[in-house]
C-alpha cells in the first residue's frame, strides 16, 4: 500500500433524533412540543480503513448506509462521537484551518463558485486564499485548461454555464492549490455521457499524474468500474466489503450471457451438444441468446468449439453490470468471506 494518507479506527458516529410517538391527536402533539423525547442513532459502527498515497478509492453504499457521514468525518466537518482519523497525521476537526490546505472537495449537489461573477474571478478568490504564488498558479490554470477544456467559460459568469461546463469549473477550482486528498461526492450526477467520459479522463490523469488520493462516493457504478481498483463498501453504518473490485465481481459473477446470430451450422450434433450445457437459450428472431454458468464450462474452450461447429454474423458476450452486483450484496448480504 505504500505511504499510508488515511487511517481510521474504530470510528463511531451518533446522531440525536427526536423519538417517533404512538400516540395520535391534538394533545399528543402539543406534549411532544414541550416533552420531546429523544434518542441517539448510530449511523457509524466501528469502522476502521487505511488507504495509501495515490490510491483512487470507491466508497459506496445505499442512501443513509454512512457515506456522507465518513466524507464530513474525514473532512473535518463533524466530530466523531468515538474512534480516531488521521489524515495526513492531521486531526481534521480540530487541525481543521492547516488541514484543509492540503484537501479538495467537490460536491456535486453544491457549488464553490460565486454564482454572480465569471469563473476566472472566483478561481482568482481560491489563489489568494490557498496562497498559490502566480507562476505555480498560471500553470495549473493551463494545465486545467488544456485537460478539461475550460477556457471559453473562464469569463463567463457561473449562472450562465450549462451543468455540466460548471462541473468541470468546480472540479478545477477544488484542484488549483494541488490538495493531496480528495474527496468527491457524485461529481458525474446529472452531466451527459460525454461530460462525464472527460471528468473521468481528469480524474484518472491527476491521479496518476500527481499521485493524488482520491475518495469517490457515487451512486454511478460506471464511475466506479472505470476509475477504482479498490472499493470499501457500507451498509448500515458497517463495513461489509474493503478490497479489489475486481475480486468482487469475480466473486458474485457466476454466469455470462452469449448472444449470436447464426450465418451457418456446420456440425449440427456439436452445436446442441454445447447448447444443452447452457442454463438457459431462448430465440427473438434471429439473435440467440444462452446464459453460460461460468464456473461449470471452460469459457475459452467453449468458445472455441462453438467457432469451429458454426460461422456467424455476430457475437457478444456480456455479464452482470456491476450495478446488479451491488444491488444483489445490498438485498442478500456478504453470507461468504471473499
């Protein structure tokens, strides 16, 4: 893992709500106004994680599992109610003011920049106040330019860009003092296919480029596929998956789908012999279309057997989404250690 930027332990975190009461009518509610009665929900549970310099981490989970809640903890926002967080031997609630001079953090759902003045002023607002000399500041300008493409829109006022041009602005200006930790929370949510390809592509070459830890929560599963080898997963307020992403989906992936047109069979016999070891094959039109379990067959010889009894128009095969695989942890549980 190398340098390790984030280690938390045992982190706890509780949150003072008002009690739900049975009781139903007007004087019911007026004693709630002047006797309310309260209790405390445990929305952390003990977790604990490292991650190490330059590491591109997927933090995902369900609405209300602890995310947001882990983002403001290790941001210095809120105080945890039990546990410790060191990030970058920094305590973020109480070193917050140095702290935050080695951070980013863009949130998706709130802007950073001023909404009446163009991006260029608000860029030069961030300079001042990450006292960035001129020259390390004009280059980082370029480099951002040249990368995200925000040139035209740095004399432009913030409310007369599109979403998506103001995505790319923010995700700048969180970035122009070079932090060593970011953190992101659903960057991509509501941009276009192509905003998001090249939020993406930044991303990935300032992590590479710079080293920089990035933390992503995103509910967008192509985000994460695309971005993260590594994903610490919360449900709950528990931590019930820490490690390579890869290694999940081979975990949970059990078959492929195998879809085909056929030009022509040359060895009938052969072809439903291999079609038999399908779970399932069903036909619309002219596309076949059999779900392979992959743990029973050898996928490489199955393929090759089938081009060698059958020429064809086209094939494809494709396997669970990513997102299917969540849904399915989040709905049945981890009932295996992986």
């Amino acid at each position: 893992m190398g340098e390790i930027v984030i280690k938390v332990e045992q982190l706890r975190k509780c949150f003072r709500v008002p009690r739900k009461r049975e009781e139903q009518g007007f004087l019911a509610r007026l004693k709630q106004v002047f006797y309310r009665e309260w209790q405390d929900i445990e929305v952390l549970k003990n977790i604990s994680f490292e991650i190490g310099k330059g590491e591109f981490i997927g933090y995902i989970g369900a609405n209300g599992a602890g995310k947001s809640t882990t983002i403001k903890l290790l941001t210095g926002i809120l105080c945890p109610d039990g546990g410790s967080v060191q990030c970058l031997n920094f305590n973020p609630y109480l070193q917050r003011y140095h702290y935050s001079y080695n951070i980013g953090v863009v949130f998706g759902q709130k802007s950073i920049l001023e909404y009446e003045v163009p991006v260029k002023a608000s860029f030069d607002l961030y300079r001042k106040i990450y006292e960035i000399d001129e020259r390390s500041y004009q280059k980082r300008l370029q480099f951002y330019q040249d990368i995200l493409g925000i040139k035209d829109y740095l004399h432009i006022p913030v409310r007369k860009l599109s979403f998506g041009q103001r995505m790319r602005c923010e995700i700048a200006a969180s970035l122009l003092h070079q932090p060593k930790i970011v953190f992101l929370d659903e960057p991509t949510i509501g941009l276009d296919a192509s905003a998001k390809r090249e939020i993406r592509d930044f991303l990935k070459t300032v992590n590479e480029v710079d080293q920089t830890t990035i933390i992503l929560t995103t509910h967008d599963m192509k985000d994460i596929e695309q971005l993260c080898k590594r994903v610490i997963m919360i449900d709950q307020g528990a931590i019930i998956y820490d490690g390579d992403l890869d290694k999940l989906k081979r975990h949970f992936i059990k078959e492929k789908t195998l879809k085909f047109r056929v030009d022509k069979i040359h060895d009938h016999e052969r072809y439903q012999a291999l079609k038999v070891m399908a779970l399932t094959s069903q036909r619309d039109g002219d596309e076949e279309q059999w779900r392979l379990p992959i743990e029973d067959i050898q996928l490489g010889t199955f393929m090759s057997e089938l081009l060698q009894c059958a020429s064809f128009l086209d094939l494809n095969i494709t396997e669970p989404e990513l997102e299917d695989v969540i849904h399915h942890i989040y709905e049945y549980g981890l009932k295996e250690s992986i």
